[in-house]
C-alpha cells in the first residue's frame, strides 16, 4: 500500500511540475499574442489613416479601391464637386 501511495505522490509530483512548465508557456504564447495583435492594430490603423489621406486618383494608382467601388467613389467625388462649384 505504502509503495503505491508513494507511486502516486511521485506521479502527483510530476504533473504538477508538467502543469507549471505549460502554464509558463501559456503566459509567453499569451504575451506574445497580445503584442502581435496590439502591432496588426497599429499597422491597420496606419494604413486607414493613409487611405483617409489619400484621394480617390492616388488610391488607385496605389492599388486602392477597383472596379465598381472604385467607380463609385470617383463618380461620388464629381458630383460633390459639382455641386460645391455651382
């Protein structure tokens, strides 16, 4: 009985550390996710603030808006101007 009480102790013992080790490793994984997240914001958030800036011709020499949204836009673009110069 007393050995496989010790038995267990040792297996007890060896989870427990196998738990710290992958909770260590939880917490770096979780840091670096936080601050891989917090650099992907920061970056979009550049890049929304440059297409803010940038207009309508400059988005899509730059490879911005195409196609139907693109039209769109220009044609939106006009008809604003059209009206601010009447």
């Amino acid at each position: 009985m007393d050995r496989v009480n010790s038995s267990l102790c040792l297996e007890n013992l060896r989870m427990m550390h196998e738990n710290e080790r992958l909770r260590r490793k939880a917490q770096q994984l979780d840091q670096e996710n936080k601050a891989l997240l917090a650099e992907i914001k920061r970056k979009q958030q550049l890049v929304q603030q440059h297409a803010s800036a940038s207009s309508p011709s400059q988005q899509l020499q730059q490879g911005g808006p195409s196609g139907a949204a693109a039209s769109a836009a220009t044609a939106a673009n006009r008809k604003a101007a059209h009206h601010v110069n009447k």
